[in-house]
C-alpha cells in the first residue's frame, strides 16, 4: 500500500522567558511552528547557494576554505519558512506577523523581514529556539551564548567555518 502524506506537525510553545522579562500580564505569548517540509528544506538551502568560497594556496599542498553565514540571516529564514501562528503585537495593537488558513505566513518575505527586525533580539532567539525544536535536523548552526546581540554575534563569525583538506594539492 502506497504511503499517504499527512499534514506537517504543528506545535504551540508558550514564550515563558521573554513573558518574564517583558513582565507580561494575562495572556502568554505564543508562538505555532510548523514541521518543514521538503518545500522549506529546499528554500532553506538557497542561503547555503550565496556562499562564496575563496581558496588561496597558503603552504605546500594546504588550501583554505572560508564561508560565511550570518546565523541571523539562516536564523529569520527558518523562522519564515516556518512560523504558523504568534499573537505578538506590534507598538499599535495589531499583529505583527499575519497568517492564512493553511497555518502559513500571509506575508511577503520582505515584510516578514521588516516585521522581524522590530523584535528585541531575544525575543527573535527564543522563537528560533522554537523552531529547532520541531525542526531538530536543522539544529547544526552556532547559536551565540549569552546576552549578546545577535548582530554582533554574526559579526563575531558565529556562521564561520574554516576547512583545510588533508589531501595534498599538486
């Protein structure tokens, strides 16, 4: 009997850590994430397109490979591809991010951004701690520790890696 394909998981996570710190009466700040898909796999992989690898013979046979990610920008776009509901407000009242019936952003990827940049950082990293808990294959990327912003932990070279082969060149 053929397989039959079953609608992604979806999960609630309540944002207790950022409640405590915004000191949040009443409702708890949720977030809905969904299981990624082959679909989101895919377009999660286009960041990793937009490397650019320099190789530069440094000794005898030793080339070195440098790639830079920005872990806030994998970091939004596994958010994007993922997040299906989050009653967070904007400064006015209204939702910040918008969704359709399908549990999906309603949203342009640029409007996402623009949304998401208003986030304090550590409210985007516990969403994104959210997200690697239903989409675990994905939990391979450096996440900054402690109080840092995020930006600087991406200057830092959080998303850096450098290869050296052990086979020599030529």
């Amino acid at each position: 009997m053929p397989i039959k394909l079953k609608a992604p998981l979806l999960e609630e996570f309540e944002l207790k850590e950022i409640d405590e710190m915004y000191e949040s009466e009443g409702e708890s700040t949720l977030v809905t994430i969904r299981q990624a898909t082959q679909r989101e796999h895919e377009l999660r992989a286009v960041v990793f397109n937009r490397i650019t690898r320099q190789y530069t013979q440094l000794g005898e046979g030793t080339v070195r490979e440098v790639q830079e990610i920005p872990w806030t920008e994998l970091a939004r776009k596994e958010v994007y591809l993922t997040l299906a509901g989050c009653n967070i407000e904007d400064q006015e009242g209204k939702q910040l991010f918008r969704f359709n019936k399908e549990n999906r952003l309603a949203m342009k990827e640029l409007d996402f951004r623009n949304a998401w940049g208003m986030l304090d950082p550590s409210v985007c990293r516990e969403i994104h701690k959210s997200v690697l808990k239903v989409n675990f294959v994905w939990d391979s990327t450096p996440e900054p520790t402690g109080d840092e912003d995020l930006l600087e932990a991406s200057k830092d070279g959080a998303g850096s890696s450098e290869n050296v082969p052990l086979e020599e060149v030529g």
